[in-house]
C-alpha cells in the first residue's frame, strides 16, 4: 500500500449467483482524498461500498484499508426506540470517546440540535439520515466511506454536507460518495463511474465551491 493511501481495492470480483455484480473493480484512495463513485442503479455501488468497509467478503481480488474507518449506509441503522442524544452516548462508548463535543457539533452542523430528545422512530426521513451521518462520522477517522449520505436531506442541509466533506477533506481526511448526482460531481477530486462491473476513473473539475461546500451521488 502507498504511504499516504487509505483504501485500496485490486481486481475484486462479485456475483450473485449467476450475476457478476463487479468485474474485476479497482479503486484507491490517498489522504486528503474526496472521490465520488457514479453509476446507474443496479450497477453494484453499494456492494462495492460494502465489500471495502469489510462488511461483505469478495468472490476475489483483494482490499486493503488504513486503520479506523466511519461507514454511513444507505439505509439509516438507527433504534427507533432511543433519542437522538441516547444514540450519541451508545456509539461514545463503542467508540470509546471520552467526550461527545464533536458529535454534537456535528448535530449543529447538520442542523438537528433540536431533536437531540426525540426518539428516532419520530424523526423524518431526512433527519434520520443526519443522525445516520452523525454516527459515522462522530469519532473522527482517518476513512469516511459513504453510500448517498445525503438522502433526504433539504438543499441547505445537502449544502451544509459538501461544506462538511470539504472540511474533513483539508484535514487530510479520505472520503468516498456514492452518488447519483450530476451536479454533485464538481465536488469530487476523482469520479470512478462503475459500468459492466469495472470502475473507470476521470478527474473531476471543481466549482467554486469544490473545496468544502457541494454535494455527491
């Protein structure tokens, strides 16, 4: 692996049954890193996703991953019968953080600070997937791997991740988005569209607000 790499996936292959998914996929990311990975549905962006944060196992090929990771799925993994504080202070201790003063900023960030006593079975779908974001994201590693974080969220909001992502992008930090977006795709430093099981790397071009403030997928 390249010093500053902090994911990287060689030759992986996966089916499902007699359905090749991917095709020999290759993606690596460095630090400092936002890369986005496009493709139509169907076309296995979530399975990739989910075989590089170890959550599914390749027919073949091989990944290789840079210490701690936050992974944020597409569907929000959250109890609907704790609040939104009681998650915070679950994962605190997964993650075995001393304190919670960056999971609350990210609660004010994404702006659902007044929801921090609402149990998330009462929460919208959009703000469900802040919080989804939030547990990701809460004990600050190295490697965000994100599969459309943004799903439902509001323009501001959605605003206020690509503000986020460029955030974490200057302090070094490797963030992968899946996203369906095209307007999204300024954002990106490298865009891997996923066709016939491969990906396909194209540089991106940043906006004006291509280092901290856009959005993906």
């Amino acid at each position: 692996m390249a010093r500053d790499e902090r994911l990287c996936l060689q030759a992986v292959w996966k089916a499902y049954g007699a359905r090749a998914v991917l095709r020999g996929a290759d993606l690596s990311v460095s630090a400092g890193m936002l890369a986005g990975v496009v493709g139509e549905n169907g076309s296995g962006k979530s399975t990739l996703l989910r075989i590089a944060v170890g959550q599914l196992r390749p027919d073949s090929g091989t990944v290789r991953r840079f210490s701690a990771l936050g992974y944020c799925p597409q569907q929000a993994v959250v109890n609907d019968t704790l609040t939104v504080a009681q998650h915070l202070r679950l994962f605190q201790v997964a993650y075995r953080l001393p304190r919670l003063d960056h999971a609350w900023e990210l609660v004010d960030l994404l702006g659902f600070g007044a929801d921090r006593g609402t149990r998330a079975g009462e929460l919208s779908g959009g703000t469900r997937q802040k919080l989804n974001l939030t547990l990701a994201l809460m004990h600050d590693p190295p490697l965000l791997v994100l599969d459309e974080p943004y799903q439902g969220f509001d323009w501001d909001t959605h605003q206020r991740f690509w503000h986020l992502a460029g955030r974490l992008r200057a302090r070094g930090r490797s963030v992968v988005v899946v996203s369906h977006l095209l307007h999204d795709l300024r954002h990106f430093d490298t865009v891997h569209h996923l066709r016939d099981g491969r990906l396909h790397e194209e540089h991106a071009e940043h906006g004006e607000t291509g280092h901290g403030e856009g959005a993906p997928e």
